[in-house]
C-alpha cells in the first residue's frame, strides 16, 4: 500500500477525468509530493492494466527474459514494468526486427482500454511515415554519429578548461575569472543537451555526462523520454507538473495571481532548477525514495568542483562558490533552450484544450504540440545542443541529433499528403510566445482547426 499522503492523493483523483480526454482517468499520482519520475511510474503501474508485465496495445508479455539481451539496455525493460509501453515501443524501434521477436512473450491478450488517447493505426500518419524514414536512413553517412560524437566530446574537454580557468584566473584577475563563470554555465548547458542525445538511445558513456548538471540521466530516462516525449504536453507530462506551481503552463481559468506573475520572475526558477534537482539527487537517493539507491553516478557532479579545485589552485572555499555559479548559469540556459525547444508557445497544444479528436494518432498529436525553430533548422552544432530539430527528434528520439536534419524532405512530403502542417518559429519568437502561454487561461479548440 502506498503511504498515507500518497492515498490522500489517490482518493482525491479517482473520481477526476483528464480535460482534454474525458474518457481518460486523472493521472492517479500527479499531484503526490515531491513530483518525482518514482511517482510518475508508480501512477502508470497503478493505471495502465499491465498487470505487473508489460503491456503493448491490446497484449501483455513478459519481457523479464529478455531484459539483459535487449539491444538498448536491460534498464529501458527494468524501468517500465507493469507499465503500458505501446508508444515507447512504436517510437523506439524503426525497422520492424523488435516486432518480429515480441511473439516470443506473448502472455495473453487484454480486453480493457488502453489508459492512453494515442492510436498507431497502419494506414495512420505515423505508421505510415516509418517505413519511409527507415529507407531513408540507408543514405546518411555513418559519418554524422562521429560528428556528434567529436562535437560533444569537445564541448565536455572545453568545459574541463573553462570550469579550470575560471577558478586560476580568479587569482590572477578577479573581473576576468568572473567573466569566465558564465561561459563556463554555457558550455555545461551545451554538453547537457548534448549527452540528451545519447540517453535516449543505447547505454554509452556519453548518457553519463548528464550528470555533471546535477541531475541523474536515470530519472531523465523516466521525466524526459518515458513521460514528456511520449505523453507531450498532456496530463501525463511530468516536465510541466515538476514546475508547477511555479510555472503554470496549463491553460486553466483559475489560474491565480501568483501563478501568473512566473511570466516576471521565470528567470529565477530558471537558474536554481538544476542545482535544486542536485539536493533532491541526493536526498533521494540517500533516504531511497522510490527505490533510488546511492551509487557511483552520485558522484559525478562533484567531479566538477573537485577538478576546477585540483587545476585551479583555489582554496575549496572560494571554488565552491564559483561552482555554483557556473551550475545557476548553466541551469539558466538549459531550461531556457528547453522551454524554447517548440512546446511552449501559446499556440499549441496542452492540456486543458479540446483535442483534434477523443482518441489521435500520436505523431498528429505531436504535430499540435511542438512548433519548430528554424534558425536551427539543419544546423548540426545548434542541434545537438540546443534541442534542434525537435519535432523529427520527438518523432525518432533514438535517432542521432546530426541524422535528423536529413529527413526534412520525407517528413514534409509526408505532412502534405496527410494534409497538416509542421508550424515554425524562431528562437526569439519561441522565447516570446512563452510569456503569453504562462499567462493563457482560454483553452484552444484544436477539433475546430
């Protein structure tokens, strides 16, 4: 049994239904403090009929056997157990090989809805775009996963020096060794966005270097590729509630006073959220909440200051403040880059509108929820590092981020035989249009448009 502050919050919700899909539950642990990704599975488990397996559409399978010879990882099956991974399972796996082995544990076939709005029709926009992009994949160079590669592996050694530089010149210069504490927090943000791209494919090294913000990439694999990029923008989006309620992104009437005002003071939740992540890392993982555990990735952020202490010369009790400097910075232009990645502009999609549909086909949904910068349209370097490209991203998040500017042409072509639209931005206008999401309480009717 859960906790009873826990069981508050399930009684509370049981009898509340999603706005924007009505037939759908409330998500059953959305409001259970502290927001966390322990939470956020510990609902799905509770909701999604699984019946301590796996669930994928209308079957259940036991994936225990195959955890340890799955090709990304024996963590993506651990993670998900007793979970519905219909959408993880469509959106992760390209050319139709995971399909032919999932026979194989085949448990039994389920009769009760799927706790999900998304549909993966054959003859749908979705179904029908991956075929097309698996041909296409045959003709981008193997060459553009190296350039990602060297790309982020020299923004990791630049940050070693700048991270360095700012602690040594701080006994030469202090203006200087300032100076350099901001392009220190950039380069941080850069490489964390960069190592997003590796944790959502196969288990490499490079996951690791997301951690050395703060966080853990474990908890992002949950928060970030299980939850918001599958579940976009809707009730099961754990990177809206996490913020709530400091920034309320939700367009409901009773939105109050102090809800609105984030559209002032955004910045500040900006620059603490990583360093505030760090304190719950550790908190949680010490009191195991979750099922968190201490571990050695427990160790990785504090590799930042140990190494700037080590090459820079500065007593530990002046380099750890320049190391929280550089982790505000960094936190600033994460989330910034973040919340300007497409989802947050007042014009899409979020729950608390009406739906194209009662039940949509998931990459129509993601369409209504992101809206593209193309000033970073087909920049490798941008992309990688500044959630570039982010609508092909969400679409194929195992993909390289140097892959996907090559399936525009398919992707577009696609969009005018289905007859929708991919919408497009620029960075300053995404960085705009957030203010007016913060502060909309009206609700879109999407079926309408």
């Amino acid at each position: 049994m859960p906790p009873n502050s826990e069981r508050v919050v399930v009684e509370n919700v049981q009898d509340q239904r999603q706005v924007s899909f009505p037939h759908l539950a409330y998500p059953v642990m959305r409001n259970a403090e502290p927001r966390t990704p322990q939470h956020w599975i510990q609902g799905k488990r509770m909701q999604d009929g699984a019946e301590g397996l796996w669930r994928i559409h209308d079957a259940i399978y036991d994936l225990t056997s195959f955890a340890m010879v799955h090709p990304g990882g024996a963590e993506w099956i651990n993670l998900t157990k007793g979970t519905d991974i219909t959408e993880a399972f469509e959106t992760h796996h390209l050319h139709g090989v995971a399909e032919g082995e999932l026979p194989k544990y085949f448990v039994k076939k389920i009769s009760t809805p799927r706790n999900s709005p998304f549909t993966f029709q054959e003859d749908g926009f979705y179904k029908t775009l991956k075929p097309k992009v698996a041909e296409k994949l045959k003709e981008i160079p193997l060459s553009e996963r190296k350039r990602s590669n060297m790309m982020t592996d020299l923004v990791f050694l630049a940050f070693i020096f700048a991270s360095s530089l700012s602690c040594w010149m701080m006994n030469q210069s202090i203006w200087i060794g300032l100076a350099i504490i901001p392009v220190s927090g950039f380069l941080l943000s850069s490489l964390a966005v960069s190592a997003h791209n590796y944790f959502h494919r196969r288990d490499n090294w490079r996951m690791y270097l997301f951690d050395l913000l703060g966080s853990s990439y474990r908890d992002w694999r949950i928060m970030h590729a299980l939850s918001h990029h599958l579940h976009t923008n809707t009730a099961q989006d754990l990177e809206l509630s996490a913020f709530e309620p400091f920034l309320m992104f939700l367009p409901y009437m009773s939105k109050s006073m102090f809800e609105k005002l984030a559209s002032v003071y955004w910045p500040v939740i900006y620059s603490f959220a990583c360093t505030v992540q760090l304190g719950k890392e550790v908190v949680f993982s010490t009191i195991n909440h979750g099922g968190k555990r201490l571990n050695w990735t427990n160790v990785i952020p504090f590799l930042v200051p140990t190494w700037m202490w080590y090459f820079g010369g500065l007593p530990l009790y002046w380099t750890i403040p320049v190391w929280l400097g550089i982790m505000l910075t960094a936190s600033f232009f994460f989330v910034m880059y973040g919340i300007t990645a497409g989802h947050h502009a007042e014009d899409n999609f979020f729950e608390g509108d009406k739906a194209r549909a009662e039940y949509i086909d998931w990459g129509l949904h993601q369409l209504d929820t992101v809206v593209e910068r193309t000033d970073y349209v087909g920049n490798h370097f941008k992309s990688l590092t500044r959630f570039g490209d982010h609508f092909l991203h969400h679409l194929f998040p195992t993909l390289d981020h140097g892959e996907l500017r090559h399936l525009y042409p398919v992707v577009l072509e696609h969009c005018k035989k289905f007859q929708v639209e991919l919408r497009t931005t620029t960075f300053y206008q995404a960085f705009l249009t957030q203010y007016k999401q913060i502060l909309r309480t009206k609700p879109h009717d999407f079926k309408a448009k």
